[in-house]
C-alpha cells in the first residue's frame, strides 16, 4: 500500500519561459512542495526534524518530460510514497493538469535522514515511522 498526496499549483507567469511554458527546472520546486506539504499532513515538519538536529538533502532525482505546462495551467502534482521511511526516503511524483489524465510530468527524488552535526545518514525519528506506519499497511 502506498501513500499519496494530491498537492495543488496553478502556473505563474515567472515559472514559464518566453513561450510561455513552464521551465524545466521549476518542476523541482513542485516536488519540494508536494513532499512538504504530503509530510505536513501527516504530522511531520520539516521545521521540527531540523529542531531536533535533521536535515533532509536530496541525494538523487530524475525527471521525465511527457507534455508542457503552460502559464495559468492548474496543476496537481502528486507525491507517492511506496514504502516505510528508513535512512532513505525514495518519493515518486506525477504532474496532470487538474482533472486531466493526460501526464506531463513525472519524476523521483531520494532524500536521507542526516544528522545535521555529524552530517552522516541516520534513522528516521520514532514520530515520522508513527506517522507513516497506518498509511502503509
């Protein structure tokens, strides 16, 4: 079982290049808000592990281009998360536009538990296994 969070962005106009279509690199930032967002609503706060001496880097991601998304567009990136976070945390993400099923984007991201002083991966924290444990059943 896996979970998935439905994260809404309408395309702004600096998001888009001179044709008026969404720049590629903006796509990154679309993940980091739909992975935010996915892991606020089940109780876990980035501002909370980085209290507690986490930090989460990005060690790995991929993105594939199906279709472009064009200024004004309502997006719905979607953040699925297939297994139970360990040191790492692989996510899988898919952009449509909203109630569209045509894809136009889809990617992955690996993030890793670090210890922000010793800057070495470490396990997640008791709080985000608990926050996770129902929805992976």
């Amino acid at each position: 079982m896996a979970y998935t969070y439905s994260h809404p962005h309408r395309v702004r106009y600096r998001e888009c290049d001179p044709m008026g279509v969404v720049y590629h690199t903006h796509y990154l930032d679309y993940f980091e808000a739909a992975r935010t967002e996915a892991l606020r609503h089940v109780g876990v706060r980035y501002r909370d592990l980085e209290a507690h001496g986490i930090i989460m880097p990005v060690v790995h991601v991929e993105v594939d281009y199906h279709g472009p998304a064009h200024y004004d567009d309502p997006l719905v990136v979607e953040a699925c998360f297939e297994q139970m976070p360990t040191a790492r945390v692989p996510i899988d993400y898919t952009v449509r536009r909203e109630g569209e099923e045509e894809v136009l984007v889809t990617g992955h991201t690996t993030l890793c538990f670090t210890d922000a002083e010793a800057r070495r991966p470490t396990h997640p924290p008791d709080a985000v296994r608990e926050a996770f444990a129902p929805l992976l059943d």
